[in-house]
C-alpha cells in the first residue's frame, strides 16, 4: 500500500510572520540572448504572504524556470515565468521575482583590419510582479579607454616647450620639423589614458517585447567613441590612438555622452548610469553617477 510522503512545507507555523522573499539563488541555466548561448545565473522567489505558512513549494519554481532552457529570453517569457510562479502559490504569496546574470559573447570587428574578436558584455536582468504590476530593469556592463584631457594638455604644453629649445624663432625647416615630430626627442611626453567601465541600468518601457541588450551596448560604445577592442594590427592601434586622441574624456565628459544617448533609446522608461575611470594617475579611481526619470 502507498502511502502519501509528508509536505513538512505545508504544515502550519506558530510564528505568524510573512516574509518578503523566499527562493533560490545561483541556479544554472543555459538561455539564448542576443543570438547567443550564455550560460546564466538564476536567483528566482516569492514573497510568503500567508503569516500561518511554515514555506514555499520551491520545486515548483524551479521546474517552472526549467521552460526557459535555451529559449530566447524575451519579455514575454518572463512575465509567463512570472504568472506561472504566482499561480503555483495561490493564497501563499502576492509577488514573485527573477534576477538573471551572464555574460554575453559579441564578436567585435578591428578598426581598419579585416580580423575581429569576442567580447562578453555582463548583463543583469530583473523582473518583478506584485500587486502594482510589472517591473523590469535590464543593466550591462561596457568597457572603454578614456584620456584624460588635462593630461593631454598639458603634454602638449611639453611637446611645445621642447620644440621651442630644438627650433630657434624662424630657424625651423619643414623636412626637420617633419623629422623631429616622429622622434622620442620631440614627442617628450604622452597624456595617461585607462581602462573604464561603465554600468548602465535601464527600466524597460512596457511597449518593450524584446530584451534591448545590443541596442544599450551599441548606443553606449558609440556615444563613448573608444571601446576596448579585441583582436588589433598596428593599423587597428593606430586608428585607436586617433579615436582617443579625438575623445578626451573626464569621467564628467563620458557620464554626460552616455546620458544623451541612453535619453534616446525609445525602450527606456529610466535608467541610471556609473562610469569608473581606474586612473593609471592616481591610486584610486574616477567616478560619475547620472540618471533620469529613476525613483
């Protein structure tokens, strides 16, 4: 004779007391974002409203997200992972939620080369449901040079002063001159430039169907004019020394070209935005907040 297994989960508690979330995280799972398979990271939960509750049937939740195995993650998806979730606790909780993290590969052409390369990009996203709705918020990480224009002024300051000692007034021939501008005796100094990140965190428009991670990062490296590449010729470098020479950026400067071009992407209801310039001056870094229309 079969005998039903006991659902401890089930049984009442003496506390009375509901709690906010109660979940899983760290769950593996592989989804397609952006045309490519990423292995992602799954925190997934509801809230336990029902005080007399001891807890949550957590198998069902994790057998619900089991649906988004390499499906492309789109909202949609989500927000029947959501309903699906809330359903499975009826009279338990009033809200549930899912935070996702991965990295995503995008193959990167060169500057002027014809060789490329892959990036990861870290991305977050996360979506909540209660009883005011939906809410979804997508971040990305991107990585980019910035100069640093005080630096760059000031080595011209000492590229001037040199050719002043090298070249009497009026005694300078063009052929020297040309010369002397390809030396290390008269390119005597170099601004300093590092490598800078920027967190850009949007909240989705609820026109939004699909997931805008290339549109944020295509808008931000091209706002920002410098991003770090991936595989390079001496052409490849050449044509990055340009685009840093024409990007002088404060971290004021590369905080402010991000928040025009997030301002512009038609799926962002807010965002908010960090960059960090890990100066290679100074022992610690460089850092701009920006936002709009975030509460």
């Amino acid at each position: 004779m079969n005998h039903p297994l006991p659902d401890i989960a089930a049984q009442a508690t003496y506390h009375n007391l509901p709690l906010d979330w109660v979940g899983m995280a760290g769950i593996a799972l592989p989804i397609q974002l952006g045309g490519a398979v990423v292995s992602a990271s799954i925190d997934i939960g509801v809230s336990l409203d029902a005080a007399d509750a001891r807890g949550i049937h957590m198998s069902r939740l994790y057998l619900a997200l089991q649906r988004l195995t390499h499906q492309t993650l789109d909202i949609p998806s989500m927000l029947r992972l959501l309903d699906e979730c809330l359903g499975s606790h009826h009279g338990l909780s009033d809200s549930a939620s899912l935070t996702l993290r991965g990295e995503l590969p995008l193959e990167r052409t060169a500057l002027i080369s014809p060789l490329s390369g892959w990036k990861t990009y870290p991305f977050e996203v996360n979506a909540r449901q209660d009883g005011h709705g939906v809410n979804i918020e997508l971040q990305v990480e991107v990585t980019y040079s910035s100069t640093c224009p005080c630096s760059a002024a000031l080595a011209r300051k000492l590229i001037q002063q040199r050719f002043s000692d090298d070249f009497p007034a009026h005694q300078a021939d063009y052929v020297e001159v040309l010369d002397w501008l390809g030396s290390p005796q008269g390119i005597v100094a170099t601004p300093h430039s590092q490598r800078s990140k920027a967190t850009l965190r949007l909240r989705l428009a609820e026109s939004c169907v699909e997931l805008p991670v290339l549109a944020l990062i295509d808008s931000a490296e091209q706002a920002l004019g410098t991003p770090v590449q991936t595989a390079v010729k001496r052409a490849d470098e050449q044509a990055f020394a340009l685009a840093n020479g024409q990007n002088l950026m404060f971290c004021e400067d590369a905080a402010r070209r991000l928040h025009h071009a997030l301002r512009q992407l038609p799926q962002a209801s807010a965002f908010r935005l960090q960059v960090v310039h890990a100066e290679s001056l100074h022992a610690h870094d460089a850092v701009a907040q920006s936002s709009c229309n975030w509460a």
